[in-house]
C-alpha cells in the first residue's frame, strides 16, 4: 500500500499517528476482527474455527507492507481469512488516512503461502 509523503510526515515509533489515533494499530486489529467476520462477507465461505490471526505492518520505503498469518486446527486452509485481514487492514488504512490525502494506492494483495486442506501452496519469488 503505498502512502505520500504528506501521510508519511506523520510516521513516529513504526506507526502512523493522527487525530483519528495509531493508524497501524487500529489497522491490525480491524485485519484480525475482519479475519473473523469472512464467512459473513464472502458468499459460500464456510464459518472456520479460527486458533490464532496475526497482522503484521512493515514500511518500506513508501509502502506500508501488510501481511498475515491465520490458523485453525481444522481439516482446511484459512487463506480466505488471511486475505480478508489483509483487505481489511488495508482499507482501514485508507480510511484513516484519506483526511490527509486520497492518492493512496492499494495492490498486490496476494496469497504467499498455504498449508492444510486439499493442497499446499508456496509462492516462489
């Protein structure tokens, strides 16, 4: 998610703070409780028994990096959670921060790696 340089002004302690509060931190947990609300957002998506959700938010450069890890103990793959907490996050972002400015791109939201259910995926680089 690329941020400009006036919401960039903003970055202190490895999060965004703005009148609204630490964009980040508000960011991961809207990522975790969207991570849980999948099956009510996404039409044919089963209800899972969700063990642990993380967000993680890195910058790099410009870029807000955006990823996370879900697990459940059951018999498939969580990666719709993952996705949608990664969607969540990133809209949330957006939305705290489109008082500064509306040139805020979000892209490559993707699938780095599965494990469970029918098949097993690892995005190679």
């Amino acid at each position: 998610m690329e941020l400009t340089n006036v919401i960039l002004e903003h970055l202190q302690d490895r999060d965004l703070h703005l009148p609204k509060g630490p964009v980040f931190q508000t960011a991961i947990l809207a990522g975790i409780m969207g991570s849980k609300k999948t099956a009510d957002l996404i039409p044919l998506c089963h209800t899972l028994p969700i063990d642990s959700v993380h967000v993680h938010i890195e910058m790099e450069n410009n870029t807000a990096v955006i990823t996370s890890e879900v697990k459940t103990h059951g018999k498939t793959g969580v990666e719709m959670e993952a996705l949608t907490a990664v969607s969540v996050a990133a809209l949330t972002i957006y939305d705290m921060c489109k008082a500064l400015s509306h040139d805020i791109t979000i892209h490559s939201i993707q699938l780095l790696e599965k494990t469970g259910g029918k098949s097993d995926f690892h995005r190679h680089a």
